[in-house]
C-alpha cells in the first residue's frame, strides 16, 4: 500500500515583483497511514508553507505532491475546496473558531456542506464533542471557553469528518503547559486509539516529543528525520 | 430536504453574523426604514396622483372649455352649445357645470359647488350613493343640492336641511336644500351638486358654462369628434378647446411630469444611497472577520459559497429594514391621516402593489450592496486569509 502522503522534489517559490522567493526546494517527504509526524525548524523555515500545500490551500510550484494517490497539485479550484472539506481536519494555533456560533454550531460548520440528514449531522456532531470532552459545553460559544477548550472545540471540527489526514500549525502554540498537554494528549489517543494520522508543526520540543517522528526544516529543506 | 437541512444551517450562521454587531446592524436598519420609507411615501403620492386621473378620465368622456384658458372658473361658455354637442352622431349625452367656491358653517370648510343641469348630468355618470329616490328630488328642487359626505359631517348637516353656503370674497351666498348625500369618498367629499341655472340667478352669468362634458358611443371616436367640434365652434363667439378625458387627464400628468421625475428621482436617490449604506456596514463586518472567512474556505466552503453568505447577509439586512420602512409608509397613507386638505380635500393613499414593489426592490438593493464586500471576502488567498487582517 502506498503512503498517504508522497511528496517528491516539491519546490515552492513565491514572487516579490520580479524576483523569485524560493521558500521550499527540492523537498521529499512520506507519511504513512496512522502516524504522528512533528514538522519542526526555525521561524521563516517555510513549516507552515508545506503544511499549506499539504492541505491544498496552495498550488507547488514545481513537483509532486499525492495524497492517498491524488495528485493534489492537478485538482481544480473547487475540486480542492471538496478535497479539504472531506479529507483535511485543520487545527490552527488561535482556534479559528466562529465567535458567534456556540461549540455545537462551530464542530457542524464543515458538515453544512453535505448532504446528510439534520439527525445525522447532530450524531456525528455530538460524538465528536464527546470524544474532545466537551459534550456538557454544547452550547457554550468560544468566548466561554479556555483556550485549552476552544482548542479541544477545534479538533472536534477537525474529526467530525472524519478525514485522511489532521494538519495542526502550532496547535498549542497560544496555549498555557496544562492546555497544551491536554490538547497533546487528545491528538496522541485520536492518533493511537484511533488511527488518525496527524502532521503537526511545532516549535515547542515538548509536544513534539509526542510524536511519533520528527521531522526538521530549514531553509525549505529538510534536514534530517529523527525518530 | 437533505439540502434544505445544510442550507437552514448556513442561514442560521447568516444571522449570526447580522447580528454579531448589533449597534451596527440596528443603524444600518434604521437607514434602511427611512430610506425605504421616504421612497414608499413618494411612490404612493405618485400613485395617487396617477389613480386619482385615471379614475375620473372615462374613456368615452370628452371635455369641453373656451379655449382661452383664463376664462375656465368664470362660466364663459354658452349653455347652448350643449344642444350642438348632443346633435354630433356619436354623442350618448352632453352637459353643462360651472363652479362655486364657498365655504359652510365656519371659515375653512370648503364647498365646491359644482352647478350641473341634473337630468343630463346624472344620466353622463352614475353617481355612487345617490339613490333613484335623491336623484328624483334633486331633478325636482331649484335649489335643491346632493351633497359629499365631508361637508355634511363637518357641518353636521342632515339630508333635509336648508343650508347656507357662504361665498368667498364678491362671490354671493347661496341657499341650498340638501336633497341627498354622495358616497364616493374622498374624490366628491367636498363637493355638492346643485342647479346651475339656480346658480346663474344668484350669481350672474345666465346661460354660461365653465365646461360641458360630454359621452361619446365609443372610445374610438372620442378624438374625431372632440376635434371636429373645435373645428365647429372655431368661428363663434367664444371658440373651443375640447379632449378627451384620458388625455385632458395625461396633459394634467404632463403639466406634473418635472414635479414627477423629480420626486421619483429622490426616491431612487434614497435608495441607491442606501446600497452605499449597507454596503459599507457588511464590507465593515467582512474586514473583521477575515480570519474567519480564510477559515471557512479552508473548511471546503467554495468561493462562490462565501460571496453567497455575504450577498446574503446584506440581502436579509435589507429586506428586513426595507419591509419595515416599506410597510410603516405604507400603513400612515392607508390611514388617511395624511391629507392635503386645503387643496382638494384630497387624502393621500397607498397600494399595495407600492407596498409590493417597495419591499422587493429591497432584494436588488441588498443584492447590489453585498457584491463589492463579497469579492472582496474571496480575494485574499486562504492562506493569507487565516493569519487575519493585514
Ligand atoms: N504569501 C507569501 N508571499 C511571499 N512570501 C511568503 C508568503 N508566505 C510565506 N512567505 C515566506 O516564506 C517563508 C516561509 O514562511 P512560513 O510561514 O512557511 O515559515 P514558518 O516556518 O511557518 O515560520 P514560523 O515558524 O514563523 O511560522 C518566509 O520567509 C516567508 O516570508
Ligand atoms: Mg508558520
């Protein structure tokens, strides 16, 4: 069985006028089903660029990119949008909740595009709250929440899908030591009771020694893979 | 239905978002019912204005008056030419007015007298409330008088009653007998029928009309003939000008026409300022919520779903605030509480195809006011998108 993510001679400049701002090159990177890889490196290392390819919120410039065997670089504008909706759970570093939705509301959000029943959408809603252990904060709306919650309302949305894949930037990034290793604790249970695969970037050596591999960047390569 | 169930889902988020600055969403609204009310309440004075032509132009009718246009309220025109109107083939029936201005019990209740020759006049129009019994009287009675139901209640006057009406200014009284009400609302409200040769006596003037109406067979013939009596009458004393009632009306509407455009003008005015409104109110609440925004996309929302949920943002805000100034305009003119009294006694009103219109050119208007905020919610790539504002 191929890996879920094979990425090969990736290359990724931006443009600044005329001139060309390489920030990937060259870069090769698998992961296979059910792991936990920590992507780590220096600030400006271009970490949140390959998550962003990775999720199909950016085209490579030059490259191959698959997952679970779809060349992602190919695929449409909307194809991508269906893409990430059903296969990508996003954790980012501030929540990104919606502040005027309640718990309930935000974990629904991406399941509002399918469709599905209304009961079948509260039963995935629920469970997935209940998995986070939040199921007695429903209805609260993140501005009612630690931050430690809000993250945990946010892995709910990222599972409620049930993806391929959970991409985490700096997921406990804004967060005290306790909410972190509450947040680094559910990622882990979801990745090994669960076989969720998880890539998450961190700066912090405490949550990537979570994981179960780690990889570094730096300067858009990658420059050795510690397990 | 299963689409239905995601779509009740998104339109909740919808009104979330409306209501996520509720000072701003609550002034918005309040430029939206002014806006919308402004332009209701011109609409429906034009409308009106447009109904009250169209309901007293017949498309038989013609009209009749000398042609210099000086003369109109002073009964220049000789009676006997009625005769000779009625003698063209194609006239049903033709007869004469002439006015008197006056006043009843107290300075400020205005009579119109209108003096008719009752047999021709009554078999010209049908007259609503005026039974055959009233009719029957006032053919009878010299100075016999139908009356509209304004002046008898503002005079508490009583079918049956001998009544004065005062003349204004070197214009004598004159003495009437009420033989019957009118009930055609506002239109005859301050009018009353009497003699007019009763008037002549009183006033002076004998054998002299301020107009003749006339009825022709059919519509078709109303021009031909209106023109072939000028032609008649273009050598005699006092030459004529004579329409037909439709276009006697339309030339009314064409003396008003500036007054027209330039009120509807204003009306659109308030509404295209209004898209500025709400569209900066919604590009305000797209700013804030870039993050959010970028979040959605990331979470598989389309760009066309995104510019959908803002339209629709400035869309619900619109039509809510456009509804409510709408019918708020709409209710005060059905009231009747707005009356232009010293001219006309006439009560300004409304439709509610005004009303209809108003409130679904709320949808256009939200529509318009939520594009620029919506390209601008999908301009920005998602990934810069997700790190917030600049
Ligand atoms: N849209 C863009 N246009 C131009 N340059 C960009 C853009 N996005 C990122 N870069 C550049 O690419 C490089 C890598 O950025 P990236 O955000 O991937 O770094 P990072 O490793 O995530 O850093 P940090 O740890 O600070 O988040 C940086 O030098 C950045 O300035
Ligand atoms: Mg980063």
């Amino acid at each position: 069985m191929t890996a879920l993510v094979e990425i090969s001679s990736l290359r990724k400049s931006y443009w600044r006028g005329q001139s060309e701002v390489p920030v990937l090159a060259d870069l090769d990177l698998r992961v296979e089903r059910g792991e936990f890889v920590a992507l780590m490196g220096p600030s400006g290392s271009g970490k949140s660029t390959l998550l962003n390819l990775i999720a199909g919120l950016d085209q490579p410039t030059e490259g191959s990119l698959r997952i679970a065997g779809h060349e992602i670089g190919s695929l449409s504008d909307r194809a991508l949008d269906r893409w990430r909706n059903r296969s990508i759970g996003f954790v980012f570093q501030f929540y990104n909740l919606v502040p005027v939705l309640s718990a309930f509301e935000n974990v629904e959000v991406p399941l509002l595009l399918w469709p599905i029943s209304r009961e079948e959408r509260t039963g995935r809603v629920t469970a997935a709250l209940r998995v986070v252990g939040l199921a007695d904060r429903m209805e609260h709306r993140p501005g009612e929440l630690s931050g430690g919650e809000q993250q945990r309302v946010a892995i709910a949305r990222a599972l409620v899908t049930d993806p391929l894949l959970v991409l985490a930037d700096e997921p406990t990034g804004d967060l005290d030591e306790r909410n972190a290793d509450e947040v680094l604790a559910l990622m882990r249970l979801l990745n090994r009771a669960g076989g969720k695969t998880f890539v998450m970037v961190t700066h912090d050596p405490r949550a990537a020694a979570q994981a179960g591999r780690i990889v570094r960047l730096e300067k858009g390569r990658l420059v050795d893979e510690a397990a | 239905m299963r689409r239905f169930t995601s779509g009740a889902g998104q339109l909740r988020m919808l009104l979330r978002q409306v209501m996520r600055s509720p000072r701003r969403a609550l002034l918005t609204f309040l430029g939206l019912v002014v806006a919308f009310f402004l332009f209701t309440a011109l609409e429906s004075v034009l409308y009106t204005l447009e109904e009250l032509l169209a309901q007293n132009a017949s498309e038989t009718g013609i009209f009749m008056r000398p042609r210099s246009r000086a003369s109109f309220f002073r009964a220049a025109l000789p009676i006997r030419y009625v005769e000779q109107v009625r003698d063209v083939d194609g006239v049903v029936e033709a007869s004469p007015a002439r006015f008197h201005f006056g006043a009843g019990v107290h300075e400020g209740s205005f009579v119109v007298v209108v003096g008719v020759d009752p047999p021709s006049y009554l078999r010209l129009r049908p007259l609503e409330g005026v039974s055959e019994v009233e009719a029957q009287a006032f053919r009878g009675d010299r100075r016999g008088a139908l009356m509209g139901a304004r002046i008898l209640a503002s005079n508490g006057w009583e079918v049956g009653d001998e009544v004065t009406v005062r003349g204004r200014g070197r214009v004598p009284d004159l003495s009437l007998r009420i033989v019957g009400d009118i009930g055609q609302g506002d239109r005859m409200g301050r009018v009353a029928l009497a003699h007019i040769d009763y008037l002549a006596q009183v006033m002076g003037g004998q054998g002299r009309a301020a107009f003749i109406q006339a009825r022709v067979a059919h519509p078709s013939l109303a021009l031909a003939i209106a023109r072939s009596l000028d032609e008649r009458f273009a050598n005699f004393a006092v030459p004529t000008r004579t329409r037909s009632e439709r276009s006697h009306a339309a030339g009314i509407l064409a003396n008003l026409s500036d007054v027209l455009v330039g009120l509807r003008t204003i009306g659109y005015l308030a509404l295209v300022i209004t898209i500025l409104v709400v569209g900066n109110a919604v590009a305000m609440g797209v700013r804030e919520r870039t993050m959010e925004i970028g979040t959605l996309r990331a979470l598989g929302f389309g760009r066309g779903r995104v510019m959908a949920l803002v339209v629709g943002e400035a869309m619900l805000l619109a039509l809510a605030g456009g509804l409510a100034g709408a019918l708020g305009a709409y209710a005060l003119f059905e009231s009747g509480w707005i009356a232009v009294p010293r001219m006309t006694d006439l009560s300004l009103h409304s439709d509610a195809s005004v009303l209809a219109r108003s409130a679904l050119l709320s949808l256009p208007v939200g529509a318009l006011a939520g594009l620029v905020p919506a390209f601008s919610a999908v301009r920005r790539p998602i990934s810069e998108a997700l790190h917030g504002a600049d």
